[in-house]
C-alpha cells in the first residue's frame, strides 16, 4: 500500500514490508522505498531505491499510518534525519523535506 502524505506523497513511493521482508531484514517494521523522484529532497539525502525507512526523526516507523501521521506534523523547510538500512546497516541521512511537487 503506498504512503500518502501531503510531503511524501509526491517524492517517495513506499510500501510496508512482506511478512518474508521482515524475518530476511531482521526487522519488525519498516517502509520499503519503492521509487525516488529525482531532483527532491529524499534523492538529495541519498534514498534510493530499496532502502528501507525506518526512522524519521527518531521516530520509529513500522506502518504507513504512523509516517503519515508524523509528517502531517512537519512543514517544508524542516530538517531532520531519515534512517534507512540498505543492506544489514541503518544509516541515518539528513533531509530538508519539500514541498510535495
């Protein structure tokens, strides 16, 4: 189910994660990345394709409901970080959110 928010909706497309997903990754929840619009602020934080959101802003991500909600919250212009694991690694990114296009 892809996430909508008025400031993701447009620049990240992400799905929950398959039961399968989970146990493989060693993760109890979690945002698949599943398309980066370039030229916006998940691109220029280095998202790319496959990575999976886990945190934003500390906050832990598991379902599509709780980043919708938090980001309801956020404005453009606020700065932040976005935690992602690719591979076995979480790695926080800093990310200035945008306007949805």
């Amino acid at each position: 189910t892809p996430v909508a928010g008025p400031l993701l909706s447009r620049w990240l497309d992400l799905r929950e994660l398959t039961t399968e997903e989970l146990t493989t990754h060693r993760l109890d929840g979690g945002l698949l990345v599943t398309e980066v619009l370039p030229g916006f602020c998940a691109e220029q934080a280095g998202i790319v394709e496959g990575d999976i959101v886990v945190r934003l802003g500390g906050v832990p991500i598991r379902v599509p409901e709780q980043l919708a909600d938090l980001l309801s919250t956020l404005r453009p212009g606020y700065r932040t970080t976005i935690e992602v694991r690719r591979g076995s690694e979480p790695t926080p990114y800093p990310i200035v959110l945008d306007r949805a296009p």
